[in-house]
C-alpha cells in the first residue's frame, strides 16, 4: 500500500507533507491501539480514546488492521495449547 502524498508545505529548511493515513493496529480481543514500533522496536498499547487524543484524528479516519496486544496473545496461547498437544497426541 503506498501513501499517497496530498499536500506539501514549506517551512523554513523543513518539508511537511501530509499524507493519508497509515495502518493502526487494533488488538482485535480488548481493542488496544499499538502506537510507535517500527525500527527502534518500543511500542506501546494505548487506549483509543489515548490515540485519538495524541494524534489529533478519530480511528474513523484511519485504516485499522486487527492483531493482538502481547496480554491478549499470551491468553489466547494459554487457551489453545492444551488443544494442540490433544492434537498432536491424537496423531
């Protein structure tokens, strides 16, 4: 998916560009939004209404994409393990 730039502003020695919105993740179990991540790998899972308050714009107007936050996926694995090893003992 490429961004699609809509406007360029120049400030001084700085370019602003304003783009449409990028990706958010959504923990599709509590409804956490992931803020940041990326290279320097610190993320943190925020409420929506904390994201919609940082950033200054509604979920509405951005493209969500469903994961799960790291307490939601280490409950779900705690849920499915013991049907795997059923599984796989089955075999």
């Amino acid at each position: 998916m490429s961004s699609k730039i809509l406007s360029v502003g120049h400030i001084g020695k700085h370019y602003i560009r304003t783009h449409e919105p990028s990706l958010v993740p959504v923990c599709s179990a509590c409804g956490l939004v992931r803020e940041g991540g990326g290279s320097s790998g610190q993320e943190r899972w925020i409420t929506k209404r904390t994201y919609v308050e940082s950033h200054g714009r509604t979920l509405a107007d951005s493209h969500l994409t469903h994961t799960y936050c790291p307490a939601c996926f280490t409950d779900f694995m705690e849920r499915v393990r013991p049907s795997s090893r059923s599984i796989a003992l089955a075999r």
